[in-house]
C-alpha cells in the first residue's frame, strides 16, 4: 500500500496530465479551425470552403467545452500541490477527510507514477514555516522561468495567426461565383473569423502566463525573504502560497514537455545558486 503523500504525488501527477490534455485539446481544435480555414481559402473550392466555415462555427463550444474541464481539473491538482506544500514544509498530516476526497477524484484510473518523489526540493531546512517559505521559493522559481518561456512562444504564434488572417482576407474573394456567393461568402467569412479569434486567444494566453511570470517572481522574491528570517511564522508564508495558488490557477498549465525539457538545467541553476550551504 502506497503512503498518503505517495498518493497525492501520483494523484496530482495524474490531474496535470489531465488539465494539460484538455488545454492541448482546446488549441488542436483552434488550430484546426484555422487549418481548415486557410486551406478552404487556399484552395479556393465549395467543399474546403464550406469544410472550414463549418467547423469555424462548431470549433468555440469545443473550446469552451475542453476549456471547462481543464479548469476543474486544475481546481484539484492545484488542491494536491497545497497539500503536498504543507506537508513537506511544515510536516503536517493530510486530513483523512482530504485524502479521501482526492483518491475519489481518480476512482476508476490508471495512475502512472509521478516522474518525482521525495525528496522533490533542495531545500535542507527542517520542517517549519522557513523550509515551507524556501520550497515555495523553488517552485515559484520554476514556474517564473517556464512561464516567460510560454510567453514568448505564444507571441510568436499570436504572430503566426495575424499573418494567416491576413492571407485569408487576402484571397476571400477567389472562391465565389454569382450562384454559389451567399453561402460561399457565409463559410468565408466563419473561416476568417476564426483565425482573428484564434489571434485573440493566443493574445490573452500570453498575457496570462506573463501575469503567471510576475506573480511567481513576486512569490520568490518574497518567499526568499522569508526562509531567512528566523521570526517568519506559517501564517505569513501560507497567504504567500495562497496568492501564488491563485495565480496558478488564473493561467493555463506549463506544458509537460517544456518542464522536462529545462528540469535538468533549472534545477542545477536553482541549486547551485540556493541549494548548498543553506
């Protein structure tokens, strides 16, 4: 039998992957979308026209849809790394009432295991509100350097979809004839509308994970305060974790992918720089 926190590693490992495919879900519609869109206007036929003008039409309810259980399944991981935090940093015994709850939220699932398990941090300092300040630190310090990441690739991308809007205004007028204008110019016109809505989503998308950046910088910078400080007290370094908890929730999932691919180096740099002679 596993232990409770093994239990909420591989349960909160489980409830990312799952936000996460519902976000690459929401953006494989989108792009999708603006696929079609670009090859019904390339292209310049009834059929891709129409093709793409009609899933440019059905494309926002699965977005929103897929947008939606990213949401509450990020409600609950974001639970799990809480109660993850305040075990590890102040030593605190999950609530049987809140394990029960989240083993019931994976009733029925394979969990795979978690690509980490104790010890997760670096950090040396015994249990209390300094060691629960100083992996807060470590995890804000991640979260900083993978959101700038995520915020200059969905710039470019948002680049990206302003250009193939732009071809789609370009060539709208290519695929009409006097018979076919009405619904022709119906499908072209859901089709070009999407990709400046695509535009859009990328935008706000980048906002948020520059919002994210800065939350987390605020996070480390106060949280490397705190593990100094030898009068810190849990209350002070719980509305910390809190504040930065929320803004985790307002941004979309760092992509698993983008995680593993820099864990290596941000750990090394972290470490090197905090993790030693603490």
């Amino acid at each position: 039998m596993t232990s409770p926190i093994e239990d909420l590693l591989n349960i909160s490992n489980h409830l990312y992957r799952r936000t996460e495919y519902w976000w690459t879900v929401s953006v494989g519609i989108s792009v999708g979308a603006l696929s079609l869109a670009l090859v019904g206007l390339w292209l310049a036929t009834p059929f891709w026209i129409g093709l793409g003008g009609l899933f440019a039409l059905v494309a926002p309810v699965g977005i929103a849809w897929s947008r939606e259980a990213a949401s509450v399944t990020m409600l609950r991981a974001n639970k799990c790394r809480r109660l993850i935090l305040l075990e590890d940093g102040l030593n605190h015994a999950v609530p049987a009432e809140d394990l029960a709850t989240v083993r019931a939220w994976t009733v029925g699932s394979r969990l795979k295991e978690a690509l980490f398990l104790r010890p997760y941090y670096s950090s040396t300092k015994p249990p209390g509100p300094q060691r629960l300040a100083d992996i807060s630190a470590e995890s804000a310090f991640f979260t900083e350097q993978l959101a700038a990441k995520m915020q200059v690739c969905l710039w470019v991308l948002f680049g990206a979809a302003l250009i193939v809007a732009a071809i789609g205004l370009h060539f709208a007028d290519l695929a009409s004839t006097v018979t076919e204008r009405g619904a022709l110019l119906l499908a072209k016109s859901a089709a070009i509308l999407v990709s400046f809505l695509l535009a859009g989503d990328l935008l706000l998308n980048a906002k948020k994970y520059g919002d994210l950046r800065h939350e987390a910088r605020d996070a480390f910078t106060r949280c490397a305060y705190l593990r100094e400080n030898p009068k810190t007290e849990a209350d002070q370094v719980r509305t910390v974790v809190e504040d930065y908890g929320d803004a985790l929730l307002q941004a979309p999932p760092i992509p698993r992918g983008l995680y593993l691919c820099y864990r290596d180096d941000l750990n090394r740099i972290y470490r090197e720089s905090h993790g030693d002679g603490q």
